[in-house]
C-alpha cells in the first residue's frame, strides 16, 4: 500500500523545504498588510523577522542561493526597523510583499526549475534585494525600481552605505538556527492526509457503536445477577423449610453444599457484574472523547482560510482608488476544514464584489456625509447549530429600482409582477446567472457571474446563502453552511416505512397539516401556509417507493425551498432531530437520485441522508410528467399502490430492430432495457425484475428459443410473460415458439407501431401499474 | 548435571583428558560411524519424493438445498446477518442495499436471486454474511448457511452437474471432489460481473 501523498513521513527535503516556506510566507503576508496600518507597533515584526529567518535557513539546506539572499534582505530590514534604524513604509512594505511573492513562488516550483527560475529576469531576485537594502539603509531606491510611482522611504537621514553584511560565521548561524528550532512552539501543527482522518472518524464513530452495544451486554449481565439473586432467595427458602422436616445426615449437607455454592456463585456474580459495569463506562467515556477529539481535529479556525484577504483587499483598493478597511470577526469559530476549502472561491466573490460595486470611492462618500474609508467586515459565527458567515459592507447598498427595471428589461417578468415583488423576492434575482446591474463590466468583476457562482459553491456545501439591504446603508451576503460536512444535522423521519435524514440546513421546517386544511388546486393538493399556497408532495413518491398514507389523520410535511417555490414533502412522520457521521456511498453506485450521503444510526445501522436539491429536481420532474398521485389526507381511504412503472427487456441482435422497439415502448411510457441476445439477456433477468421480454429468435449465443426455454424452467422467472417478435412467419415457426412456452408471437412482417403496443398491452397491462392491480398485472 | 565420576575412564577409542572426562562432551565429540555422514548428505540433496497434491482452500456455502464452494481468496470474512437499508430507485431482487459492518458499510447482495434459488421467507438461524471480494469490489452476501473451509484439489470435474438450480450453471465452472461429496465451484470472474450488474 502506497502512503498518501501528503504524508511527510516519506519526503524529501525539498519536500519539507516547500512545506515550510508554505507557512512561512502565509505569515509573512499576514504579519506585513497589519503591520502597514500600524507602523509604529515593533512587536508585530518579531514573528515576521522570525519567519524571514526560517525560510532562509531552509533554502541554504536545500541550496538555493538567490533565495537565501533575498530571504536575509528581507531579514535584515526587518531586524533594522525593529532596531529603529529604518522605517517601514509603502515602499519597504511593497518590497517585502514583492519579496514574499517571489518566495511562494519558489515553492510552489518542482526542485530542478527553482534554481534556474530565481536566476532568471522574471523572479527578479536581484533588484529586489537592492530595493530591500535601500530600504533597510535608509536611501531612495536606484530609479528603475521607483518607477511604480511610490515614493521613496525618506524619513530617516542618508546612512552611508554599508558593504552588504558579510555572511555570519558558520558557529553562530547554528546557533541562531537551533534557536530557530526551539523557538518553533512544539505545539506545531501536524500534516495528516484527509483519508487517513476521515478513517480514523469512521473508526472513532465506530467505537462509539460498540461502547453503547456493550452497555446493552451490560444491562442483560444485570438482569442475570437478579435473577441468581431471586434465585439464592428461592434456595434459602427452601434450605428453611427442609431444616424442619426431618432428613438424613447426607441430604443435609447437601442443602448445606446447594446453599453455599449458591451464595458464593452469587457474591461473585456481584462483583463481576459491577467491574463489568464500571469498565463498559470507562470505555463508552473514552470512545466518546475519541470521536469529539477527531471530529475536533477536522475543524479549523475560520482565521485560517483568511490569509490572503488582508493583502487582496489592500492591493485592490488601492486598485480602485478606494479607501477600505478590512474587518475579520470570528476568527477562532471553528469550521470544518473541507468547508473552509470550499469557502475560499464564494468569499474571494464577495469580497470583490463588494469593492468593485458595494464601496464608493473617497469623494463619493465623503459627499454624502460618510468617513473616506469604506468598511468591510467579514465575519464568522455559529447559529442555531449552523455556521454563518456575513460578508458585509458600508457601501451604496443594493439599489432595489434598478433591479427591478432590469428584471423587465430583460423581459424576466412582467412589469406589474415585477411591481409587486417584496425586497427579498428581488433580492433572489441577484443570483441568477448572468444578471449584473453594473454599467461596465470590470476586470474585478461585474461580468455577473460572481453571485450564482456563490450561491452554487454554497448549496453544494450543503447551505444557501441569501443577500441583505443593510438598514444603516451598504450590503451584507449571508452564507449558512453546515458546521462540519463529516457530521450533519438532520431532522430524522420516514418515509414508506425506512428512516431518512433531510438535513436541517437545507430544509425551512416541519410542519403538520390536518385533513381539513388540505385543498386542492389545479388537481393538485396543497395547503395554505404564511400566506402562500404550499403544493403537498408524497416523498414516497418522489424516492420511488411504495407509499404508505394512513387516511383520516392529517399528514406531516416537511418544508422544502428550491428558489421561490416551497414544497411540502409529505413523510410518513417526523421522529426527532438527530446529528449524524456522514459517510460518503460506495462509489460504485454512482451518483444516487435523491441520496447526498449515508451514515450510520445508534444502533449501527446505515441510514440514507436525502439530498434536498436532487428531491426538488424530482418534484420537477414528476409534476411536469403528471405522474403525482394525491396525497390521501381525507378520511376513510384506503391504502393506494404506488404507481410503479412496468419494464420491458427487449432483446435483438440487431441495433435498428433494438432501437425501433425501445422507443416504441418508452413512448408509451414502459421503462424498456435493451440485450444483443440470449446470453446477454439471461444475466440481465437475473439481476433485475421485468415485467414482459420482447424477444428475436435468431441471435449468437443463445438463440430466443433457448432463452424462453430457460426462463419457462427457472423457479422465479418461470411465468415471466415472453413476447417472440421475428421475421419467420410460417406456421411452424409460431408452432414451435409457443410451444416453447411463448405467450405471443408477433412478426416483424406485420409489424408497425400498432400493433406491437396493443400486444405488449394485452400481455402486461399500462406502463403504470393501476391501483386494484396486485403486483402481478392481467393474467 | 551429574558430577564425573572419577571412577569411571574415558570410552574405548578417546583419548582420555586431563582425568575428568564428561560424559555429555565425549558423547558429541565420538565419531561417527563409517557411512553416516554420507548417506545423511545424500538424503538432504535429494528432491522430495513425490509432488505435493495441488490443493486449494475454497470455502463453502449453502444456499437452499445447494452447496457452493467459492476460493478462498475471495472470502474476506464471515459476518452474522444485519440490517440491511434499500437505496430507493436502486435495490432489486440481487442487490439488497446498504449493510454496516464493524462501522464500514458495504453493499448487500442476495446470491438466492442470482442463482435462482428459491429463498426461505425467513432466514435460518445459520445465515451469515458472507463478504466475499475481488480488488475493489467486496459485497457481503446473504448465504444461508457457511458450512467451512477446507483445502480440496482445485481440479474439478468440467461438466458433471449437481446443481438442481439452473441459473446456478451459469455462475459455476464444474464439480468439486470434497469429502462431503461434489460441490459446484463457483466461477468468481462471473460471480462479481453479476453482482455488478445489480447495480445498474
């Protein structure tokens, strides 16, 4: 078995060398963007010089020159400005970014391109360090690097130029870097590969299983040692009444014999019963801490995924010529660290969004009486079992009139619906693709594909995310996502007699509706809720399952939002609210309809997770069919059958004769498989049930005749209808095919559309199997 | 350990030692007889005798009236029955849905339907899950019974047919001599193609 790749128990150096420089450089980034608004603070440098100093250690092991030079310039200033001989700002700080930016690069380079790549023109390692050094020394940069328009340090009087410093003897570079070493907190973070950990939660969850089995084991132990107790009362009744009657020497001590093995069998009983106990308590005690220690393990703090965002901010406002200001709160609320992955791509959208739209320019808000610099604040929290997070800002706000003109323009709507949309109505259209109110589209953005992309990126992370006009003015997105994709809250319910989880994320709420409120609109049951009418749909239905409605009492549906439609899936009922260990499906079921995940239950069992989106796909698609059966809320009605659809096997060996036949069928609305012949066919019947074969006689293999033979002798499919359709129309032929246990035979000479229907009808009844049918059809 | 005794010389043929002789040391320094060594080296060089019966463990199993035997090597474990939970749309007669086993869940798969032979309406008290794979696909198997395992001349006798089941002929590749009698041996590569095709 090959280890993971991100193992590092296998790397090289170089491996380890870009790992480091990896997390360095994210602090670096950080540490520089904060210390630019807070020049004066000296203590925010130390874990920055510390960070410069690393990566230069790392690269002289792995030998990369350039990379230690600029790595030591960057160092060096640092050390000056925190010794007070320099000044850090724009300038120095962009010479350190740039720097940092060379340095991300390098170690995102394969190992036998970075020595030549930090050479080259294009890392520009060279001028950077003169910039550094410049800077460190107090002296403007060489003008070919002052041409980005920046001004130079100033501030601090010419220095004379000192000779680069030359480089530290070898003894105390040990040190320095051995103190490097002692000073990295041995707290670190440990590389762990996703698989290994979803493993060990599998696991974990697992012992958590056993350690509540094991209390039931413990709970029979106990019903035994009463029993022994009931059963050492009983003999020392008896010993009793047999002390007054008159027996033998030897039948006495027998008794004597019979009481004290009793009373010993019980005390040890006791004792065991009790260790027992106290054991299965410290088990369940420690799988519990186990499982919360990994399931921990697979969160991170929310701060983590922001790193970028401080320098994206920077870089863009300045871009734009917008003052901004970047607010992070919540940076410790911890998210599941497949979640923060996911999150990076919407929040990136967002943030832009809000600074190319959202936030006005210095002069814009100052003339409408607001402060220069606009605020942005992302922030994290958890609510009501859920995480959210708010992206919002100050800015102009969302303008409602113009969504509108642009909904009509576009010829969405109507301009008297348009008219009587409610704000969050017209707020939703904000994440249709395609839709952007901007003038110009901008390189940031503007192109509206920004927000649907977000609204994507938030439901297949199992939440939503909805936009908000802020009452003090400016814009806030809210995105709701689970805490952790590896345990989801649902709320458990059943459906057609099986337990499904629908998970609380993706769903508005359960509700009970009773036999008297259901009306029926458009042919269709529904029923009035918060003002709109809600359409009923059995989940049964929509999962493909027999369906169970009891008449007479009401039904419970839960509440389900696709857009601006609100359904109501009616489950057989609702059992409580449960947390779940989500487990991905064995992938070679493919993509399940309606199913998201699976997980396993209190007992161990599996159980499925629904995937609420894929339902209202199903809703769709089954109401634009026709096929939705009424939802029985009335007294008195009995159980209907599920209309489940009947299917065909059609076996040919030839593709035109296959295909004519499948649409034929398929039209009229069977389910229809195809075979190239016998063999192939004879697997197929035995995996799955058909209701009808349609079969050639001539085929490789295993010719029709053959076929039907072994279908009349197989124990189950011994009475499965056979249509014979063939070109050979003689009398003989026919003979032999319905002796061979043939229900009908059908040439293909008089063969058109017609005919072959009204024969597959006779033979097996509509493509929906009708209520006052058994599962068998016509005989 | 016995003491020399004094009284007692060196054996015939020894050369006796410093006065003490110790019975074990002059026991493994006596030489061997004439021929001994040679006739141990020609033993040892010599190939074993006849070749050892080409036999295979195969692990047997009972559906119905029907025994199975199925290699080994494709057995991964014997699991008392469990619940099984339908995959709506997916579960047919063969694939039965979703089991958990020891925390991991597998996919449950009814051999009575794929071999055509007719199932008890209530499982017998020695049904088990029989998990049974080939590289990347593992099913847990509804048997009615695993009767054991045992190693058995894999040859089989082609042709010869003992089982009733017809649509078992299709999943088995001959006879077995077991010394419970013939057992129909189960072709694995067709075995795992059925299961795979339940879950289209």
């Amino acid at each position: 078995m090959t280890p993971p790749a991100d193992d590092l128990a296998g790397a090289s150096l170089y491996d380890l060398f870009r790992a480091e420089v990896e997390q360095h450089v994210a602090v670096l980034e950080q540490g520089l963007v904060g210390l630019e608004a807070a020049p004066g603070d000296l203590s925010r440098i130390e874990p920055l010089m510390r960070a410069a100093h690393s990566v230069k250690g790392a690269a002289r092991i792995v030998g990369l020159t350039e990379a230690v030079a600029l790595a030591h310039a960057m160092e060096d200033l640092l050390v000056a400005a925190q010794q007070g001989r320099a000044v850090l700002a724009s300038e120095a700080v962009d010479a350190l970014l740039a720097g940092t930016d060379v340095l991300r690069r390098v170690g995102g380079i394969p190992q036998d391109e970075a020595a030549s790549w930090l050479t080259s023109p294009a890392a520009g390692t060279e001028g950077l360090v003169r910039r550094l050094r410049s800077a460190e020394h107090g002296v403007p940069p060489p003008p070919t690097e002052a041409a980005t328009g920046r001004g130079g340090t100033g501030g601090t009087p010419p220095a004379p130029l000192a000779p680069p410093a030359p480089p530290p003897p070898a003894a105390a570079d040990g040190a320095s870097r051995r103190e490097a070493t002692a000073g990295r907190a041995p707290a670190g973070p440990v590389r762990v590969s996703a698989e290994g950990l979803t493993r060990m939660l599998a696991y974990a969850g697992e012992g958590v299983v056993q350690a509540r089995r094991l209390a039931a084991h413990a709970d029979q132990l106990e019903g035994l040692r009463r029993g022994l107790d009931r059963l050492a009362s009983h003999v020392e009744r008896t010993a009793e009444r047999l002390r007054k009657e008159s027996l033998g020497p030897r039948a006495r001590e027998a008794v004597q014999v019979l009481r004290g093995e009793v009373a010993a069998l019980r005390q040890e009983m006791a004792a065991r019963s009790e260790a027992f106990d106290l054991s299965v308590r410290q088990g369940a005690d420690v799988a519990g801490r186990l499982y919360r220690e990994v399931l921990e393990s697979r969160l991170r703090p929310f701060g983590e995924g922001l790193s970028a965002y401080p320098r994206l901010v920077r870089d863009l406002s300045r871009e734009l010529g917008k003052q901004v200001r970047l607010e992070v709160v919540g940076r410790d609320v911890p998210v599941d660290r497949d979640i923060l992955e996911a999150l990076e791509a919407p929040l990136n959208h967002m943030v832009r969004n809000a600074l190319d739209h959202g936030l006005e320019g210095p002069e814009e808000r100052l003339s409408r009486g607001k402060e220069p610099f606009g605020r942005l604040r992302i922030e994290a929290r958890h609510h009501a079992g859920m995480l959210e997070i708010r992206v919002a800002d100050d800015g102009r706000g969302i303008d409602l009139p113009a969504v509108r003109r642009r909904i009509v323009d576009r010829g969405m709507v109507m301009e008297e619906i348009a008219r009587s949309f409610t704000e969050d109505e017209l707020l939703e259209f904000l994440f249709l693709p395609g839709f952007s109110t901007a003038r110009e589209v901008t390189q940031v953005s503007g192109r509206g594909v920004g927000l649907d992309v977000v609204q994507t990126m938030a439901r297949e992370a199992g939440g939503h995310v909805r936009a908000e006009r802020r009452a003090a003015g400016g814009t806030a997105f809210v995105m709701t996502l689970p805490i952790t994709r590896s345990v989801v809250r649902v709320a458990l319910v059943e459906i057609a007699g099986e337990p499904y989880g629908l998970p609380l994320t993706q769903i508005d709420r359960i509700v009970r509706v009773e036999a008297a409120e259901v009306l029926t609109v458009e042919g269709r049951q529904a029923f009035a809720h918060d003002g709109r009418v809600v359409g009923l749909v059995p989940a049964a239905e929509v999962l493909g399952a027999q369906g169970r409605t009891r008449g007479g009492e009401g039904v419970t549906a839960v509440l389900v939002r696709g857009g601006r439609d609100v359904y109501g899936l009616v489950v057989d009922r609702y059992v409580g609210e449960q947390t779940f260990d989500v487990r991905t499906l064995d992938p070679r079921l493919g993509k399940v309809a309606n199913v998201s995940a699976a997980a396993l239950d209190d007992r161990g069992d599996p159980i499925l997770i629904l995937d609420v989106q894929d339902l209202l796909r199903s809703i769709d698609q089954l109401l634009h069919e026709g096929g939705l059966r009424t939802v029985r809320a009335a007294a008195g009605q009995a159980d209907r059958a599920a209309r489940r659809v009947r299917r065909i096997l059609v076996v040919d060996d030839s593709i035109t004769v296959r295909e004519v036949e499948r649409k034929l069928l398929a039209n009229r609305g069977y389910a229809v498989d195809v075979c190239v012949d016998g063999a192939d066919a004879w697997n197929a019947l035995r995996s799955q049930a058909y209701d009808l074969v349609l079969t050639d006689v001539d085929m490789p293999r295993m010719d029709g005749i053959e076929l039907l033979r072994r279908i009349r002798e197989d124990a189950r499919l011994g009475r499965l209808p056979v249509m014979i359709v063939s070109y050979k129309d003689r009398p003989e032929d026919r003979m032999r095919g319905l002796e061979a246990g043939a229900n009908a035979y059908v040439t293909k000479s008089s063969f058109h559309e017609d005919a072959l229907v009204r024969e597959v009808l006779h033979l097996v009844g509509e493509p929906r199997v009708e209520e006052d049918e058994g599962e068998e059809g016509p005989p | 350990m016995a003491t020399a005794d004094p009284s007692v010389g060196p054996p015939a043929g020894l050369p006796a030692e410093g006065g003490r002789p110790d019975a074990a040391a002059s026991l493994l320094r006596r030489p061997p007889p004439p021929g001994y060594l040679e006739a141990w080296a020609e033993r040892v060089r010599e190939r074993p005798a006849a070749a050892v019966r080409d036999l295979v463990s195969f692990g047997f199993f009972r559906l119905g009236a029907e025994t199975f035997a199925l290699e080994t090597r494709h057995v991964v474990e014997v699991r008392p029955l469990a619940r099984m939970r339908p995959v709506p749309g997916r579960t047919n007669p063969v694939f039965l849905g979703l089991v958990s086993l020891r925390g991991v869940i597998h996919l449950a798969a009814s051999l009575h339907a794929l071999f055509g032979v007719e199932a008890a309406s209530t499982p017998p008290p020695t049904a088990r899950l029989l998990v049974v794979e080939r590289p990347g696909q593992r099913w847990a198997a509804v048997v009615d019974e695993v009767v054991g395992f045992d190693r058995v001349e894999a040859a089989a006798v082609q042709g010869a047919q003992v089982t009733v089941a017809k649509a078992a002929v299709h999943f088995t590749d001959g006879v077995l001599r077991t010394p419970r009698g013939p057992v129909a041996r189960v072709e694995a590569g067709r075995l795992f193609e059925g299961l795979a095709r339940s879950l289209q």
